[in-house]
C-alpha cells in the first residue's frame, strides 16, 4: 500500500513537472497595443468583423478595444481615436 501511494505521488510529481516543462517551452504569452487615427469611422467598422476573423485564424484573441473613449490622465493627448489589446498565447502562434 505505502509503495502504491509512493508511486502515485511521484507519479505525480513528474507529471507536473512535465506540463510545467511544457509551458516553459512555448514561452510565455505575447500581448500587442495598437493605436490608431481612424478618419472614416464608417469605414473601420465595415473591416472590422475581417480583422478580427485573420486575428483569431492565428490563434489570437481580443482583450480589449475601444473607439473615441480614450481619456487624458496626465501628459500629451493621444494621437490615436482606437486603441485595441490582443494577447497570443506564444509568439509562434
């Protein structure tokens, strides 16, 4: 019994170890901010559903994006009137 509850810890322990092994190898995830100056709004919304299909096709996903609700803390205004944060879940997807 302690031999069988022995091999199923290190058991265990190993396979932890190999998923932590795992994950290390594809590196950790990558997150891209884009900033842009969209003039024709109307425009930007009929490309949008095509984007975001390409974007997904590689494997990314949307975290956040906004359009005309960016707002001033401190320092410069921004150039841009879109912001959007994706995230990869490694930099070779």
């Amino acid at each position: 019994m302690l031999k069988s509850a022995s091999l199923l810890t290190a058991g265990a322990i190993i396979g932890i170890g190999a998923l932590q092994g795992l994950r290390a190898a594809t590196g950790p995830q990558v997150y891209a901010v884009f900033e842009a100056n969209a003039a024709d709004e109307a425009a930007y919304t009929k490309a949008l559903p095509d984007v975001q299909k390409v974007i997904k096709e590689h494997g990314g996903a949307l975290i956040a994006g906004s359009f005309n609700k960016t707002k001033l803390i401190s320092g410069k205004p921004a150039v841009g009137n879109r912001f959007v944060i994706l995230r990869w879940e490694s930099e070779e997807s």
